[in-house]
C-alpha cells in the first residue's frame, strides 16, 4: 500500500523521504517533488477566505499508472506526501485520513522534542519506526 512516505518543509525541501522497494527510492522523491506543485495549486485555490477553515487533508494529488499521490498540510505549511500503490483498490479514504493523522501527530512529537532543530532533517528513531509500521501495515 503506502511506499513512499515524505515530510516537506514549508520551504519545499525533504525533512524525511522513506521508500519501500529503496531502489526505487530516486523515482519517489522526483514523484514527491512533482506533487508539490499540485499542493501549491490546492492551497491557493482554497484561497484567503476560507485560510482559518482550511481542510488540511488534500486528498488525492494525481493519479499514475502504478501509484496514487495523497497529500496533506499542516497549518505550518509543513507537507505530507504519501504514495499507495495503485493496484490495491480496498484502501478507503478515511483509512488515507487517518494515516495522514498518525503522521501528523508523530511529527508533532518531533517537533516538541527540544534537542530537534526545526528545518533540520528529521532522524527520530521513534518517527521511523511510525512509519515503518505504517507501511508494514497498509501493505
């Protein structure tokens, strides 16, 4: 299910990149990078109007052939990109919502840890193994 998990700063750069098949690994971060465009487009068109309400679930970024591109954002500006395999069709909406919201919550204990500086990249042992139970997990 999920093979590619990524956190981007709000400067659009990785905080955390982790791929399942980790050959494949330059393939998700081009696919992760190329997302970030669809997120830029989705959060302006949610415009100013609507800033304090703001869903912070994208839902679907694109589609492709193999993979299908979730994204998500904090009200740091701060991205989460997830990659599920195409070919598993059983994966629901709310079950992409509530791996966005382990996510967050994770990234959130990274973020109240006071030896992690913010911008640096994120090499929690504990966010690791979040998300490699996630993937575990989904797949």
């Amino acid at each position: 299910m999920a093979v590619c998990v990524a956190v981007i700063a709000k400067e659009n750069y990785p905080l955390y990149i982790r791929s399942v098949p980790s050959q494949s690994e330059l393939k998700f971060h081009y696919t992760v990078h190329t997302s970030l465009d669809v997120v830029e487009e989705k959060i302006s068109t949610v415009g100013k109007a609507m800033a304090e309400q703001r869903e912070l679930y994208l839902g679907l970024l694109y589609p492709t052939e193999d993979y299908k591109v979730y994204g998500y954002v904090t009200n740091s500006k701060v991205k989460f990109v997830i990659v599920v395999d195409s070919s598993n069709t059983s994966l629901r909406d709310n079950e992409i919502r509530s791996m966005f919201r382990k996510l967050h919550n994770s990234f959130t204990d990274v973020m109240c840890n006071p030896f992690y500086n913010p911008g640096d990249p994120i090499q929690s042992r504990a966010f690791d193994s979040m998300v490699s139970a996630m993937m575990v997990q989904s797949s």
